[in-house]
C-alpha cells in the first residue's frame, strides 16, 4: 500500500529526471547526457544492490573526469537535488489533500487535531479555547543566517515548477492540456538550467531583506489569514455560541533582517530604517490590492441591499463622486477607504502608490484607524443579510490589518553585550571622567546604572563627538524610536541582548534605550522587551540566576510592568551546540527552561521563551512539532517564539501549502503543550540522573575532541569547505566573529554547515556514543533497560535520540573518508578520522540498542524513503566535491574549479535539505 501511495512521487521525479536529461542532451550534447546518466545508473544500483562493482566504476568515472566534465556533472547533480525537492513537497501536499478529501481522521500536528485533543481532554471548552488564544502569541521569526545557498532567481523557477506540478495533480486535462502542461514544464526546466545558479557578488543586508520579503508575498500575507479563519470556523464548528467571535491577533511572523547587528557591521541605522521602509511598501501594496480587488465585488445598489448609517456616513465621507457608483454605497465606502490608504501610504513612504486613488483624502492616524472602517464594512453586511459577503475577501483583508499593521514584521534589534558595554562606557566616561566603568565589578556595575535609570537626565550630548561605534548604535536606537512614531510601536518589540552573562548586561540595554526615549523613567514606560540572550553551556546554567537577581530589582519589575508582567528570555541553541555538543546542549536547555519556569514563579512573572533554533540538528533544529511537545512543564504558557534560519525558510514557506502546513503545527503543538494537564509526576529522578551521567561524558567526549586535540583546527579545516564557504556569496554576515581560524571564533552556522558538506555530521551526534558506552559499563545490570524506558516514556529524550537519528542516516563515513584524504599531515589524519569513525560506530550502535531499530530510520519510513530516493543522486556531488578541493588547493586559483566547487555546495545543501 506505502509503494502505491508513493507511486506519483516516483512517476513525479522520473519526469522531471527525464525533461532534466533532454535538457542536458540538447544544451551540452549526447556525449555529457551520457556520460551523466552512466554515473546516475551507477549510483542507482550501488545504493539499491549494495553493489562493489558498481561502486568502483562509478569512482572510476568520476577520478577520470576532465575539468569541463566536472562542471557538467555538478551542474546536472545539483540541479536534479532541486527537482526531488520539489517533487516531495508535491508529494507531501498530494498526500495532505487525499487525506482531508477521504474525511480521514486529523492528522497529528494539524489544527483540527489539535482542537479535536484538548476538547476531547477536558482541558478547555470552545469558549476556553478562544479566551486562550487572547493572551497567546506563536511567532516564527526569519533571520538572515547564511545558509541559504538558492539564488532568489532559482527559487522563482522552482516556484514555476511547483506551480506545474500541483496543477497537472488537481485538473482533469483534456490531451491537449496534457501536452500543453508538459510542454511549459520543459520550458521551466530549461529556464532553470540556464539560470545562473551562483551569486557573483555577496549579499547586501538589504538583499537579504528582499529575499525575507519574497515569503510573506508568497504564504504570509494570504495563508495568515485563512489559518485564523479556518481556526475560528473550527471553534464555532465546536461551539455555536462561538459564531462570528474574531481571535486575536496571536499568529505574527517576526524578522531580524536588518535588525541583527550582532557581528554583522553592514547592518547599520539607514539599513534598519530602509528595511522598515520596505517592509512598510509591502504591506499597504498589499492592502491597496486586496482593497482595489474588493471594490469590484462590493457592487450592491443601495435599491437592493440595505446599509447601516455608519456605512453610509463611510460613503458619504468619500471622495469618489462618480455618478456611475451614486447608488453603490459599498463601492463608494471602499473607494474612500482606498484613498486614505493611498494618502497613508505617501505621508509614510515618501511617494505614490502604483495605482492612484480618485482623489486626495485625509491619511489613516495608524492602522487601527483602518481596521474600524472595514469594521463598518463587515457589519453593515452582516446587519442587512449578506454574512457570505463578509467571509471571502473582505474577512482576509480585515484580519491581515490585525495582523500585519501597517509595519507587515516585528523587526528584532539584536546586539552583542560586549558592545553594549563599551557604549554604555563611553557615554559614562565622557559625561562624568575618571567613572572607568569597565574596572567596576557587577555590583559597581549596577548601582551605577541603576543610578542612571532612575533620572530622566540623558548621558549623550549633541554637542559632543563619540567614537564611530557609539555613534552607531545610539543611531539605531534613535531610528528605533522614529519606527514607533510612524509605523506603530509593534515595528519594534524586541531587543536581544547576545552573550549575556549578568544582570548589568541587560541594564546596559536599559541605559541605551533611555537615551533614545524609548525606556522613559518618569513614566516608568519601556516601550521595547529587554530579552537576555543566553547561549553557551556555562550561561545557560546561570540564566535562572540572572533573571532571579533581575526582578528583585524594584526599578526593572516597574518597567516590566509597562510589558504586562511578561518577560522574554532568548536560548541559544546553535552556540551552546558549539560549545558543549549535541548531548549536553540539548540537556543544559532542558535544565535552564525549567529553572526558568521555577524563577518566573517565584517573582509572579509571564515566561516567553524565544528559542534561537536553526535549520539543523546541530543547531537546534529538527521536526517542530515534537521540538515544542518535549519542553518541560510550564515552559510554553501559551507564548512562543523561534527563529526560522537559512535554507529552512525556503524549505518551510516557500510553498503557500506547505506554508500553512507548518504554521498549524507551530499552532497546534503551543496549544496542545500550553493546555495539556500538568504532569501527576514528575520526571523520575533516575532519568534525570541518567541524564545527566551522559551529558558529562558526552561534553568530555566532544571537548576533547574539537578543543582539547593538538592539530583539530587544521584537521577541520582541511577536511571541509570551510574555507570555501567563507568565500561563497550567502550572506551579509562574515563566518567567523575575528580574522582568525580558531574555532572559538567561528559561527555556529558555518561550523555546522561544513560538517554537513563532507557527511560527517558530527555537531549533530559526537559524545553520545561514548556517553552511553560509559553509561553502561557503570550499570550493566540495569542500565540499558533504563535509556530505553527513558525513551518510551520521556518526550524531551524521545526526539534527542529522533533527531540525532535522523543526522546519522545523512551521515556517510565512507564519504567523509575521502574528505579526511584532504589532510596533508597522515598521523593527525589516521588520528582524528579514526575517533570520527570509531564514535560515529558507537553512537549509531547506541541508538539502535536504545530504540530497538533494525536500522536507522525505521521509525520514520517516510524520511528513510526520501533518503533512498535522493541520496544516489548525491554522493556523486560528494565524490566530485573532494576532487574539486584536491585541485583547488593543489594547482591554486581557477574560476571554473572554485565555480565548480560552489555549485557542490549548493547541490548538496540541496539534497540534504537541513544542512546548516
């Protein structure tokens, strides 16, 4: 039956293969197609038969290959990755739709199953399911990390594709609609392979910005809208009482594009205040659209349809006066909405709209202003019997003003605390010299601001000149300020403070912020969340004892009360990855989540954690769903944020369908963890104990490895494209915080995306191996009996070990080997390879003893399929990639080896989806 469900998948990448492959003959000759399809078949049968004969050949193949065959084989390798990405969406939509049509039951993760959940529990009736969602808040927040590898070019011809496939599945075609169809998708995929696939210059940050907006085009600003309306039918489907309550605005889409300045120095006041700009562009096109569109629907004669006396006030008020819309009250009403818009939009942005309205009128105060007079719309529809009119456009339209404001995205301020410090010294020594405040201990440190934020005296002075750094930062808050003064205060929620270590860091901040009059004294007003940002190992166990120290300050519980007594506190997953490996991080953020809990209690203060998650397992990645149900109790109440990074947003949203799929499950796992009963017991004290035996090996384990080897450092990079990354145009941001090649310098994000590359994997799993190995020897009566109790029965070490399952089955040390050859010196080779191999053994033997599997991924046959189905099609790229390298480092500088190099990179990002 699953090969059968499967079969239009197959049918799916056999076509795209094959208009791939004529591509290829007519573009680059019958010779390269057939050298390209012997290597295909090879790969094929290497990986289905197991097959040695089939292996060599293919090496043979590939060592033989001249410099232009390479290119070509690259380019065809990477190209098919991206057509099996398309073809499983496809495929996942397909199987979504059949699902939904046969009437089957709610899939888990879904909405309806959520609903369906905790009404069958007990735990909220309808009616207390809607109060909920008045406090809620789930926000996926896009960032710029550098990993996503795809030209926006390339994305807009898979959007194409996409777009082909999902028709041929919903339409009955007649024959000639079937050659039409197949027809533009061979144009589709010649235009592909005669896009550039590469970037010939690096991203600006306001490059970044366009490419982050692309997606709310796309899925945010349409799918949005129908989620809430699905949801609230979905209530009142349970609960009549319900029909026609409108939830609040908890589902937003946050960004930290152009507003992340940590180690990132192109991100500066103008370009914060450009992205706003733009993100504001978007947003009321969007609007004047949809309004433009509703206009031609609403053309009710008032002979026909009834009005209420503030709709015909709103018509009266218009300044449309054509006689052919005299009698159409509705079109008069939405004419001089459209006006005022159009003149907000102006008094906003500093130009015109595209399409001009009928004539000048008065601009909107802010987007509240906006929402009542399509308020008017809705009710006067419904007070004169036309409800259905108010459910289509109208309804959509309504809500995305809700939503999205006139600013579309929070956009986050993010800064490193070291930063901070030294502004905040500057500013104190030119004010008052002699203070020296980097020489004062944390309790200096404090009462000195402390001091500061109980005046409303400001520190800087206009008539006084500060170094460049100083100058920049109290810019952005400046411009922070001006956001809140034009486009609303929801512009600008949040700033993150990077690294912080104690309760100075985040006064630092409040310093700042005063400065700009956003933190105002007097008022005991803070118009922004301070959000402390912890992120290594040592921080994440102190992070409860900041905050606790934190609200016992009188000063800082005043401000917080201008928040609603609701506190954000950001984890980092991707740097406390780094730090201590994948074991131990994953624990330390378990352990700080509940100090949290405990410390937020204590001082009668709302928890919002925001989890710095990234694509991949190594950087906290992995299925969402289960991410957010394995968080400790209390740890969701209802509010969550977690960013969306790299190639993981195109992944996610770049597919309308696809996009609304994975904003329910955001949804649908906040509400089931924030309502689900607290647990009778707590997590025994033998899995916590257990635990913590394995996170101190592990953390020993990767130390010693990746910090405590002589020769590490060189080993990685030589083994891997860490070199070549730092060169590849996919970010703004450099890939190391210094001009050095410590690993204490290096981004998490290239860190992880390199390993990626050469199959290791290894943030994703070093230690566990050993941990358990260790685990067992110290009780060999009982102790696998205990980690396999653990995961039947706890959810957080459940996906630990699901997702390091999945990591492990994209590993391939057989690859990596020839990646390893790379490394000039043979002994730290034989050396640091041999640990690689030999824990990458234990830990895969851990696993399956620990889970009972026969083999990686048995539990999950859908992603072990999709691995079968794309990986022959991969380690060619692979085996190419090392080749490249080799002749890149040996022979020097050659634009069509380093072009061909980059083109690798991109295909097996692609094939491996989650890669950094």
């Amino acid at each position: 039956m699953n090969q059968d469900k499967d079969a239009p998948l197959r049918e799916d990448i056999r076509l795209l293969g094959r208009l791939l492959g004529d591509t290829v003959r007519d573009q680059q000759g019958a010779a390269a197609f057939e050298l390209i399809e012997r290597i295909r078949q090879n790969s094929v049968r290497f990986h289905r038969d197991d097959d040695a004969a089939a292996r060599r050949e293919l090496e043979d193949i590939l060592d033989a290959l001249s410099r232009d065959q390479t290119i070509q084989v690259v380019r065809a390798f990477s190209y098919f990755s991206h057509l099996a990405n398309i073809a499983e969406d496809q495929h996942h939509i397909r199987r979504s739709r059949a699902h939904l049509i046969a009437g089957s039951a709610p899939r888990e993760g879904s909405l309806a199953h959520a609903v369906a959940s905790v009404l069958d529990s007990g735990a909220a009736d309808a009616a207390g399911l809607a109060e909920f969602f008045d406090t809620a808040l789930v926000s996926p927040v896009l960032t710029a990390h550098p990993t996503e590898v795809q030209r926006k070019s390339i994305l807009n011809c898979e959007t194409v594709i996409a777009r082909l496939l999902d028709e041929r599945d919903r339409m009955q075609l007649t024959p000639e609609e079937t050659e039409a169809s197949l027809e533009a998708l061979r144009r589709a995929v010649l235009t592909l392979w005669q896009t550039r696939m590469l970037r010939t210059a690096k991203l600006s940050v306001i490059d970044e910005v366009t490419n982050g907006l692309s997606y709310f085009d796309t899925t945010f600003l349409h799918e949005l809208p129908r989620l809430y309306a699905s949801l609230e039918d979905r209530l009142a489907a349970a609960s009549p009482g319900l029909d026609g309550v409108e939830l609040a605005a908890f589902l937003q889409v946050g960004s930290w594009i152009g507003g992340d300045r940590d180690g990132n120095p192109f991100v500066t006041a103008e370009v914060l205040d450009k992205a706003l700009s733009m993100q504001a562009t978007v947003v009321l096109d969007h609007y004047l659209d949809q309004l433009h569109r509703l206009g031609s629907q609403l053309s009710m004669s008032h002979g026909f349809a009834g009005a209420s006396d503030a709709l015909l006030a709103l018509a009266e008020r218009s300044p449309d006066n054509s006689p052919h819309r005299s009698d159409e009250p509705y079109r008069l009403a939405v004419s001089g909405i459209y006006a005022r818009l159009a003149a907000s939009y102006r008094a906003l942005l500093g130009h015109e709209p595209t399409r001009h309205a009928v004539a000048e009128a008065a601009p909107y105060a802010d987007a509240a202003e906006l929402a009542d007079d399509l308020d008017i719309l809705h009710r006067s529809l419904l007070a004169n019997g036309s409800a259905a009119l108010t459910r289509g456009r109208l309804r959509q339209l309504r809500r995305a003003v809700k939503v999205f404001g006139f600013h579309l995205a929070p956009i986050d301020l993010r800064q490193n605390s070291d930063v901070h410090e030294r502004v905040v010294a500057e500013l104190l020594e030119t004010a008052c010299p002699g203070t020296d405040y980097r020489a004062l201990d944390e309790t200096g440190r404090c009462a000195l601001l402390l001091e500061e934020l109980a005046t409303a005296r400001p520190l800087a002075s206009p008539h006084l000149r500060y170094s460049e750094e100083t100058e920049g930062e109290l810019a952005i808050f400046r411009t922070a300020r001006r956001a809140h003064l034009r486009y609303g205060t929801a512009a600008i929620r949040n700033c993150i403070i990077s690294k912080t270590d104690d309760v100075s860091d985040l006064l630092e901040l409040a310093v700042l912020l005063k400065e700009a009059g956003l933190l105002r004294p007097l008022e005991k007003a803070l118009d922004v969340n301070i959000v402390p940002l912890f992120e290594t190992i040592g921080d994440l166990e102190n992070a409860a004892g900041v905050m606790d120290r934190l609200f016992s300050l009188p000063i800082y519980r005043e401000l917080l009360a201008a928040r609603g007594q609701t506190q954000e506190v950001m984890l980092g997953y991707s740097d406390s990855n780094k730090d201590g490996g994948f074991l131990t991080s994953g624990w330390a953020l378990y352990k700080a989540e509940g100090e949290l809990v405990a410390a937020f209690a204590r001082h009668d203060v709302r928890l919002r954690l925001f989890h710095g998650r990234g694509g991949s397992v190594g950087r906290g990645g992995g299925p969402s769903y289960q991410a957010i149900l394995a968080q400790p109790d209390g740890a969701v109440q209802g509010q969550i944020r977690l960013t969306e990074q790299g190639e993981v947003i195109g992944a996610k949203y770049g597919n309308p369908e696809v996009g609304r799929r994975n904003l329910e499950v955001l949804v649908a796992a906040t509400l089931e963890t924030s309502l689900r009963p607290a647990d009778a017991e707590p997590t025994p004290a033998a899995f916590l104990g257990a635990m913590q035996a394995l996170s101190d090996t592990a953390f020993a384990a990767y130390r010693g490895l990746v910090y405590d080897t002589e020769g590490f450092e060189r080993y990685f990079w030589e083994s891997t494209v860490i070199s070549e990354i730092a060169a590849l145009n996919i970010g703004s941001r450099p890939a190391s915080r210094k001009k050095s090649t410590a690993i204490d310098d290096l981004r998490a994000i290239p860190w992880v995306f390199s390993w990626a590359q050469c199959r290791v994997m290894l943030p994703g799993w070093y230690g566990f191996g050993s941990a358990v190995r260790a685990f067992l020897e110290k009780h060999p009566d009982d102790g696998l009996a205990l980690l396999q109790r653990m995961y039947r029965e706890w959810s957080f070490f459940a996906t630990l070990l699901s997702n390091m399952d999945m990591v492990l089955a994209k590993s391939d040390l057989a690859i990596a080997s020839r990646y390893a050859g790379l490394v000039k010196d043979v002994a730290l080779r034989e050396e640091i390879f041999g640990r690689i191999r030999a824990e990458h053994q234990a830990t895969v033997g851990a696993l399956l003893q620990i889970t009972g599997q026969n083999e990686l991924l048995d539990d999950n046959p859908l992603l072990k399929r999709s691995i079968r189905n794309r990986f022959p099609y991969l380690d060619p790229l692979n085996h190419v990639q090392v080749e490249l390298l080799r002749r890149h480092r040996e022979q020097g500088e050659d634009p069509r080896i380093r072009n061909g190099i980059h083109i690798s990179i991109n295909g097996i990002a692609a094939g491996l989806r989650n890669s950094g």
